[in-house]
C-alpha cells in the first residue's frame, strides 16, 4: 500500500524513537525516585534523556510529514511497513546489545550490534562494518571499563 506521507522513512524512524523514549521514560519514571530540583534523584537523568528523545522523536516524525523528499526513497510507491525496517533493525540491535553484554561481555555485544544496526542500510559497505566493529572493540572498554570504572565483563567467561 503506497503512502501519501512525504518522507516515510523519516516518520518511521521518528516514531520509533519516540516510543522507545516514552517506554523508557516511564520504567524510569516507575522504578527510581526523581528528586527535587534542589536534590536530583537517581532517575532526574535518564528521565531527561528519555524525554529529549521523545521530543526529537516527534521532531523527526513531524519532518518527515511536512518536509518535500528528495525523490529518493521518499513516499512515492513505498510502504509504511519497509520504512519500518531500518528503526526496527536498530532497535532491534540496542535491544540485543542490552541483552546480551552480561553474558558474552562488552566487545563481542559491541559488534553484534555494529552489524546488526548496519542491516538497517543497504548502502553500507563490508569493510565499513568490520571497520567500526574494531574500533568499538576497542573504544567501548575502554571508555566504560577503563575511564568510568563500569564493571563490564569484556569476554565471556568459559
């Protein structure tokens, strides 16, 4: 079913954000106390951030119903459903990160959801994704094991 909408992939996407924020924002909202504004409790700042990226989200979406498309890939003959493909894909593959960085450690998550975001275009390259995969290999640990302290596991444990 073709869609009068502009920019379908934008409207996807957007909304797909969107919804993760609001998702997220109110586990936050239900699990950690706020705080006051003089005292900021554990949850005043992924709150925050869930509701930025509600309102990028919907900026996104908006964009994507009022702004003329490039006539690439942007409404004519295309469907809701495989503009939905790319923000389910990256979705997906935070998803997967979450789920699975405590059982097989932070570098092999890492680059499961390197190229498990990068399905989410046909216009990547191989060498792009094995690019990225190593540097993140690297910068990830190293930034939040080494410099922040976190206490990831960085391999599995056999």
């Amino acid at each position: 079913m073709a869609s009068n909408i502009r920019r379908t992939e934008e409207l996807a996407s957007g909304l797909a954000l969107a919804a993760l924020g609001a998702t997220a924002g109110t586990f936050i909202v239900a699990s950690y106390p706020l705080g006051t504004a003089r005292q900021l409790g554990p949850g005043a700042m992924p709150a925050l951030v869930a509701l930025i990226l509600v309102l990028l989200g919907g900026v996104i979406a908006v964009r994507g119903l009022w702004e003329q498309g490039d006539g690439v890939g942007d409404g004519a003959g295309l469907d809701l459903r495989a503009a939905l493909r790319p923000a389910g894909l990256i979705l997906g593959a935070i998803l997967l990160f979450g789920g699975l960085v405590d059982w097989l450690g932070v570098v092999p998550a890492s680059a499961i959801a390197v190229i498990g975001s990068a399905l989410a275009s046909r216009r990547t390259r191989k060498r792009e994704i094995a690019a990225l995969a190593a540097v993140l290999a690297v910068a990830v640990p190293g930034l939040f094991v080494g410099i922040l302290g976190m206490p990831l596991k960085i391999w599995p444990t056999l």
